[in-house]
C-alpha cells in the first residue's frame, strides 16, 4: 500500500512539474499579468475602492472572497490538526 502511495505521488508531482514548463519565466515584465493585470490594479484600484494601500484594495476587494475562503481553509485545516494531535481524557 505504501508502494502505491509513492508511486501516485511521484507521478502527481511529475505531471505537476511538466505543467510548469509553460509558465512564463520568473520576473518576466512581458509575461500577461505583467502587461495586462498589474497596470490595470495600479491605474485604477485607489479610485475604484478607495483604499490607500494597493495591496490592501487587491486583497480586500479585488479578491475578497477568495481571501475569505483561504482563511476558512486555513482555519478547517488547523482544527483538524488540533483534533488529530490532541489527547483523549482518561
């Protein structure tokens, strides 16, 4: 069984590392999030949301729910950890 397990892992993270050869390179200014993404959040994210900090009108507003879903995962996930490493009473 563990055989099987390590077999599906190599294989998962192969078939992960393969995708990645189509990403663009690291830093790359010409890459699509570079030239059409970023400029559009610098241009236009204070006078949209009317908040300050570009990172926090991104965060907040921009990708409000998708923070708010990282958070609830993040949270499932350490309640699941304190309920595997927790002792039982006696």
């Amino acid at each position: 069984m563990k055989n099987l397990a390590l077999l599906a892992t190599l294989v998962t993270g192969a078939i992960l590392l393969y995708g990645t050869k189509d990403f663009a390179p690291w830093g790359d200014p010409g890459s699509p999030a570079a030239t059409h993404l970023s400029p559009y959040y610098i241009e236009n994210a204070v006078e949209q949301t009317h908040v300050p900090n570009l990172v926090t009108a991104v965060l907040g507003d921009y990708r409000g729910y998708d923070t708010m879903f990282e958070t609830v995962v993040i949270y499932c996930a350490g309640m699941a950890v304190v309920s595997v490493l927790r002792r039982p009473k006696r």
